[in-house]
C-alpha cells in the first residue's frame, strides 16, 4: 500500500529557544515580578494571534499578579508572520514543546486546532472570526472540519471552554459534537464592540488613510481559500479603480492573514501591483482592517467575517463571491441571501456601486443577519474578564477602574495615490445663470483606464505627476504636474518653465502654491487658478485640467470663472487669471519634437497633446 501524505508536512525544528524565564523549574532565580498565575497564550497562526492580542492586554492589564507568556506552534500551514509579530512586541515566546514542561494556570487559545499536553489545567478558546460558519481543510487528513470547534480530546477531557458570542452558536455546536454540551460560554464578540465603540472616529481614520470627506471608500473584503473572492476575482480591485473616478472613490483591500501568510506579501504586492499604482489601499494584514471598515463607505465581501462585521456595523454590503465552506443553519451563511450581490457578468461595476451605496433595500434582512451573530453587544469584554478570572482561580485586581470598549487607534498614513490619470472633462454652459460656465472632471488611472472616446462637449487628454515612474506615459502626457512640493509664489513661473522644457510632449504644466497653483503653456503664457471663497488650490492636476477644458471649448482662460465638479457630491468655484509670462521653453539637444510625440500618444488610443 502506498503511504499517506499528510495535508500539511510534520515540522520538526521550532525556531524558538526554550526560554528560562518568566516560567520554568528555575524560572523564579531570574525573574523580578512573582506572579502568581501563569496564562500562557497560543501563538499559532497569525489570524488566531492578532485576535488574542486584541483581548488579552484588556484584561490582565494593571495585574503583576499574572504572568504571560506565549507559546509557538509551528505546526500550521499559516505559520509564517507569527515570530514576526511576536518579536516585534517583545513578547515573552516559548517553543511549544516545552509548554509541556511548566504547569500554566490557563492556556487561552484563538486556534481551535491545537495539540494541548496532557495536564489538568483549562484551555479557553475563542473564536479568531465570527461563530463557527465555515468548513475548513483538516490538518490530520484530506477532508475538511468545522472551523472552531476543538479536538476531541480536550473534550474528553474536559479541559475546554468554548468562548461564543450568541447562544446560537452554542447549540450549533452540541448539534456538531455533543462532547460541547455544557463546555461553551456566551461572552460576546469584543471585535465588534470596539468596531462600533470606534465610530465616533470615522473620519480621522479616513483622513488617515487618504479618504477627504467627500469621496467615498469601498472596501474589498476577502477570505481565504479557492473559493474566496480574491480566489475567485483577484483582479477586483483594478476592475473597480478603473471603473470608479479617482476624485469620487478611493478602493481599499483587505485580505485575510491566510493569503498573506500562505503566499507571502511580494507575492500579493506583484499580483496587485496596477492596483496599488492606481492608488489601492493595501491593509496591514495584522493591524488595520477594523480601522478601515469603520472608514467605509461600502463593503465587496464574500464569505468571511469582515463581511459578517460589515453587515453589523451598518455597512451597504455586495457580495462577489460565497464559498461553498459556508455552513448552512448559520447566520454568516444567511448573508448568502440577504445581501446584494456584485454579479459576475462582465457589465459595468460603477452603476452596482452606486445603487448600493444609494439603496437601502438590503439594510432590514442584514441587521437581522447581524442579531443572529452577535448577542448582547457592547458587554464582551467584561464577561470575558470574568471568565478568564475564574478560570484562573483568581479573584479580580479590586479599586480598578471600569474601562469600556477601547476604540482602534488611527492607522498608519496612506498616500498612495495614481501618478498618471486619464482626464474627461467636459463642458457645459448653463443658460440659466448668465452663461455660467460648468467643468466636469473625471480622472481615472492611466494604467487601468480603457481607450477614451471624445464628442463635441467631452475631451480627454493625459496627465501625469514627475513622479510617475512609467516613462511611456510621461512621454506621451499633454499636462505634467508636480503635486509632492509647494513653490513658492515667486519661483512657479520658472517651475511650469522648466517642466515644460524637461517633457517636450507636454503641453501644460502645473505646480501648486501656498493657496492657489500656476498653469503654464507651452507658448510661455501662464495661468493662475485660484478659489474665490479664499480656500487653498492646492491640486495641480484639478487646475490643469480646469484650464484645459477651457482651451478645448474655446473659452479664453483669463478672466474667466467657472464652476468645477467631481462628480454629484465635489464641486468648487474657480477663478482663472493671468499669470507672469515665461519665455516658451524650446525644444532642447536630443529632445523629441512635439509634433512626433503627439503622434506616439495617438497610436496608443490616446488623445493627442493640443
């Protein structure tokens, strides 16, 4: 008979040196604080990881009387990333074979799948996502298992508490394996108590991540697996940035530590490589998902359980995939029918976005989704506090103030943004306000964009900042820009002069000052754009594209007031006056002449310079 493989290959070597303090026969030599319990913490994948840090600080905070110390196993298939974490904490780490050496008071665990010594202390369990929804492969053999429910041993023996955050959960898992009967806890889910208690945060996270009032957010939510919506549609992301304008949307990614973990993030960051140049927000896989859900305007998801938080949260949802792991019976399976879906047949995404964002159709059937997932919100915390104090046998510190649900803190700045932009604006003359001339501005990314097609009252043209990288776009670009520094008023003239002398192609320049920007032609005029309300310009691009249209319809760009939109929501009064003049910058030694430049922009379907 041929041998069996197994799924996931036997790890026989743990990086991790067997420690010999805090704990251990002879920890007590070394160490300063005498604590008089030992929680020792799993640290198996990094999904099962991050949730427990969520937890754990929240409730051992202030006590002396606790020793942690975590605990790698190695054994997962999504091992990698999790010694990263763990140093980088400066968190106390054990190899797993010596948790069979010491005598710990409680093990907590947010990795179901775990392979506990024998001993008679508890071993707690939560949930690293929302219930038990989904089936997932079995390490010990070809098929698959409940995710979340724990080995039959632990059950055996009685060691087990299964942590859930509604009753009917509970009794999901008595129906699974009867060995839970009267082994879980209903605490709640503290992820969504300080999802809902971040709130009030919404727009400092926003801002935080390059998202200004008016824009909207979407975010792309996947699980793990073949079946998941990155599986499914990986190239979600630039279909959705292609499609949606860069000054209305902004697109955010969130994939499960899963997929960073089996696939590495070089991996993931060539895969998405036009999305990010286009300005895709790739969330941190360990820190930063919760932040940009609050942040979120719309949710894409699948069958994961930021989906499940998104419908929780009051969140529009579309769904664009949903694996059949899914268990049915379950609330995280009900989204199945009772969200809106992205569907697959290859139409145009915008108008689905936009209902979805408008619409409220869905919103009753996902709150209802959303009670059957979480019981009681707004109490996890305490109650697991509770839980974990008892199960240490350990009366709770006294005179400690009650702390609610921490909010998320702001993540790390974002300022990915596209350096090439397919520019539509288009022109419109409004009889019923003297004339008043209107500018509509469209910009999509170059690199996604598809070939644009111009009328008597659109136009398009090519723009790129300096620091786009892709020098066949620079070269065939009608407005160059720098956004990254501020000229002062005095040095713009010579800045537009020199930018128009470094891309011969080009036809307008433009850099921003302290409160307005300076337009540039290649015929030495130069334009200065300027809010009247007395707000900063300070975008480039917008004032290049702004003196651009009224090239285009004829429209002398002095003296001129024009009203320009970003779409429905973006609007703002702008004022076009003349600026110093330049001497035109000539066509420098070995610089292609426009003509012939104007000829490369044809010939990639792109508008000539004019």
């Amino acid at each position: 008979m041929e041998p069996v493989t197994p799924a996931v290959p036997a790890i026989t070597a743990n990086p991790v040196a067997r420690v010999l303090t805090p704990v251990g026969p002879d920890a007590a030599r070394w160490r300063t604080f005498d604590g008089e319990r030992t929680l020792v913490v799993a640290a198996r994948t990094v999904t099962s990881l991050v949730r427990a840090l969520d937890v754990v600080p929240e409730i051992t905070h202030d006590d002396p009387r606790v020793t942690v110390v975590f605990a790698y196993d190695p054994t997962s298939a999504f091992n990698d990333g999790v010694l990263d974490l763990l140093r980088d904490l400066g968190c106390r780490t054990l190899p797993w074979p010596q948790l069979a050496e010491i005598t710990p008071d409680l093990l907590l665990s947010a990795s179901e799948n775990i392979k506990v010594p024998p001993g008679d202390y508890p071993v707690l369990v939560l949930p690293h996502g929302v219930g038990f929804h989904k089936r997932v492969p079995d390490s010990e053999g070809p098929g698959t298992r409940l995710s979340g429910l724990v080995p039959e041993e632990l059950l055996a023996a009685r060691r087990a508490w299964l942590a859930v955050s509604h009753p009917d959960q509970a009794a999901q898992l008595a129906a699974a394996h009867p060995g839970t009967a009267g082994r879980t806890v209903l605490v709640g889910d503290p992820v969504l108590d300080r999802l809902l208690a971040s709130a009030r945060r919404r727009e400092r996270y926003r801002a935080a991540l390059g998202v200004p009032p008016r824009q909207r957010l979407v975010l792309v939510s996947s699980t793990w697996g073949g079946e998941s919506l990155a599986g499914t549609r990986p190239g979600l992301p630039a279909e959705l940035l292609a499609e949606l304008p860069a000054d209305e949307f902004r697109v955010a990614l969130v994939l499960h530590p899963n997929v960073w973990s089996a696939h590495g993030a070089w991996q993931i960051r060539v895969m998405q490589r036009s999305a990010v140049e286009a300005g895709l927000i790739v969330v941190d896989p360990t820190d930063g998902w919760q932040q940009a859900l609050v942040a979120a305007d719309l949710v894409i998801g699948d069958h994961g359980s930021v989906t499940l938080y998104g419908a929780a949260t009051e969140h529009p949802v579309l769904l664009g995939a949903f694996g059949s792991e899914s268990v049915p019976g379950t609330a995280g399976h009900a989204l199945r029918s009772a969200a809106g879906w992205l569907d697959d047949d290859g139409g145009p995404l915008r108008p689905r976005v936009e209902a979805a964002l408008t619409g409220t159709g869905h919103a009753p059937r996902l709150a209802e989704v959303a009670a059957r997932a979480f019981a009681e919100p707004g109490t996890a915390l305490p109650r697991l506090r509770e839980l974990v104090y008892e199960l240490l046998r350990l009366a709770p510190p006294k005179r400690l103030p009650a702390r609610g649900p921490r909010a998320f803190p702001l993540p790390p700045p974002h300022t990915a943004r596209a350096r090439s932009l397919l520019v539509r604006t288009t022109v419109v003359r409004d009889d019923g306000t003297a004339g008043e001339l209107h500018v509509h501005v469209d910009r999509f990314p170059a690199g996604l964009a598809t070939d644009p097609a111009e009328d008597d009252h659109r136009y398009w043209h090519l723009a790129c900042d300096v620091d786009e990288p892709d020098t066949r776009l620079t070269e065939s670009a009608t407005v160059v820009s720098a956004a990254s520094g501020v000229c002062a008023p005095g040095a713009a003239a010579e800045g537009v002069a020199r930018l128009l002398a470094d891309f011969p192609g080009a036809r307008i320049a433009a850099l921003p000052r302290e409160a307005d920007c300076l337009v540039g032609l290649r015929d030495g005029r130069t334009v200065r754009v300027a809010a009247p309300d007395g707000a900063a310009l300070t975008d480039p691009g917008t004032a290049a594209a702004a003196v651009y249209a009224c090239l285009r319809a004829g429209v002398p760009p002095y003296g001129t007031t024009l009203v320009l939109h970003h779409g429905p929501h973006q609007r703002r009064r702008l004022e076009l006056e003349p600026g110093p003049r330049e001497p035109a910058p000539a066509t420098g030694p070995g610089r292609q002449p426009v003509a012939s430049r104007s000829r490369t922009a044809a010939a990639r379907g792109l508008p000539p310079s004019s």
